[in-house]
C-alpha cells in the first residue's frame, strides 16, 4: 500500500515524513526536528498523529526498545530485528532466521505464535572502541 491507495489527502509534510522514514526506525521528536531542518513547519502533534495513522494503514511500522520510546520504519520485505547500542542509541537493521526457534517455543508452549519482536542490546563499534 502506498500514500495514494490510502484515500488521504497527499500532502507535502505526509510525502516527506514517508521520505525521512526510508532509513533507520526514528521516534516523532526525531521526524520533527528533521521536517524544521526541511523548512516544514509541521507541529509535534501532528507528527505524532501522522505516524499512528501510517502505522494502523501499514505504510510505517512501529517498533520500541527498551527506553518504551515508539520509533516508526518502512515496512520490509524481509522480516528483521534490530541491534541497539545501549550507549549512543544506533540502531542497525539485522536478519535472523528464527524460523526453528517459534517453530520450538509453539510447540513446547501449546502457543501460537502471530507475530514477535527481538532486539539485540549491546556496543557499536564507535562505542566499544571509546570504552577500551
């Protein structure tokens, strides 16, 4: 589903926040502060609203970490999770064939699994090197 599918109105703010979400999963502040560098002048709130809204019609997805912040990407192709740096906050995109582990947790479990999320919490490179 894209933007024009949706029934919504397209506009300009809505096309860029869709823009600025092809890269790392970002939380509201951050999609804010990078419309103002843009020279949008778009309200918090709505930045808030706008991201929910392409959360429910499946055009973002929401996703939070340990710090309970919601953080919105792209919708993949592939199914991935993420490595999260404790220290600095990079989050880096990252695939795992989990395919055996629900396969085993379902069927330990009597559960089924819909859905599931894994982040991996640790040191970038950056921030390993900085704490040697």
């Amino acid at each position: 589903m894209d933007l024009q599918t949706t029934g919504l109105k397209i506009t300009a703010p809505r096309k860029e926040i869709l823009n600025i979400l092809s890269s790392d999963p970002l939380s509201a502040q951050e999609v804010h502060q990078l419309l103002k560098e843009k020279g949008f002048n778009v309200d918090l709130v709505t930045v808030y609203r706008t991201l929910e809204l392409f959360d429910n019609l499946k055009l973002a997805r929401k996703t939070q970490f340990e710090d309970k912040v919601a953080r919105f990407e792209l919708p993949s192709d592939s199914h991935h999770h993420h490595l999260v740096c404790i220290k600095c906050g990079l989050v880096e995109d990252v695939e795992v064939n989990e395919r055996k582990f629900v396969k085993k947790i379902e069927e330990t479990s009597n559960f089924k699994v819909e859905r599931h999320s894994l982040e991996f919490f640790g040191f970038c490179i950056t921030c390993q090197r900085i704490n040697i």
